[in-house]
C-alpha cells in the first residue's frame, strides 16, 4: 500500500496524509513535552470524517466511525483508570477514521504489540542505566510504528 497509493481515490490519499501528519507531529510533541495535542487530533479526526462523508457517502463514513470505535473504545477504557492519556485515545480515533474497518482492527492489533515491545525496552534501557523503572512511556511512538507496521503487512498481503 505504501508504495502503490495512486490506485486510491484523492479522498483516501488525503485520509492517508492527514494520518501521517498527525502521527509525525504527535511523536515529536509526546517525546519532547509528552502531549498529543488537541489542536493536532480533533482536526484531524474531522478532517477524515469530512473526507469521506462528502465523497465516500454513509459506507465510507460508517466504515470511518466504526473504525474510529475499533481504535480508540479500548484506549478509552485503558484511559480510564489513567494507565494512558486522553491523547493516546484522540490519536487512536484518527487511526481508526483514516483506515476505517477492518484494517482499524489491524492497526490496533499492530499498535497494541509496538507499544509492550516499545514498553519492555524502556524498562531494560532504564535498568541498564540504573534507573528506576519509567513512569511515562510516550505512547504516540507506538501508535506511529504500529500504524506504520500494518501498512507494511497489509502491502505484503496484497
């Protein structure tokens, strides 16, 4: 997929840059000041619905949303009890409305493994270092590489 995106119609490629623009600024904005801004993922999101809702009619649009639930329902609920960030869910909802479903499904899937593994490596980097244990992992980095390891499977699969 990423290297064949001129087969997709313009509003999936826009969804598609819209998702890259917001996952680069997020990683950037969680490892520097540990914040994904809102002023990044609400746009976004709607940018993506806007999308596909105006040119993609209720199919797209419902695929969108159901995405969008796919993604971001478990992170709300892991945001609950405070083990994530409200802007860990906001930018799991721009993943699901970009990829829609199913493949919101893969990317949670994808999202969910790169963050234990991201999670295991900053407790051994840390204990290495003699550090204690970190009390912040900067979840948009997982988000990022998962999202990103999914469009690599799916372009093998297809």
């Amino acid at each position: 997929m990423l290297g064949d995106l001129a087969h997709l119609r313009w509003p999936v490629q826009a969804a598609l840059l819209v998702l890259l623009a917001a996952l680069a600024i997020s990683v950037v904005t969680d490892l520097r000041r540990r914040v994904i801004l809102n002023a990044v993922t609400l746009p976004a999101v709607g940018a993506v619905l806007l999308l596909f809702g105006a040119t993609g009619g209720t199919q797209a649009l419902t695929s969108s949303l159901l995405g969008i639930a796919v993604c971001a329902g478990p992170f709300f609920v892991a945001a609950l009890p405070g083990w994530m960030g409200m802007g860990d869910v906001k930018l799991m909802a721009v993943v699901g409305a970009a990829l829609g479903w199913p493949l919101a499904l893969m990317a949670l899937l994808g999202v969910s493994i790169a963050g234990g593994l991201q999670a295991v490596l900053w407790v051994v980097v840390a204990r290495l270092r003699g550090q204690e244990r970190p009390r912040y992992v900067p979840y948009a980095v997982a988000i990022a590489a998962g999202t990103f390891a999914i469009f690599l499977l799916e372009a093998r699969l297809v």
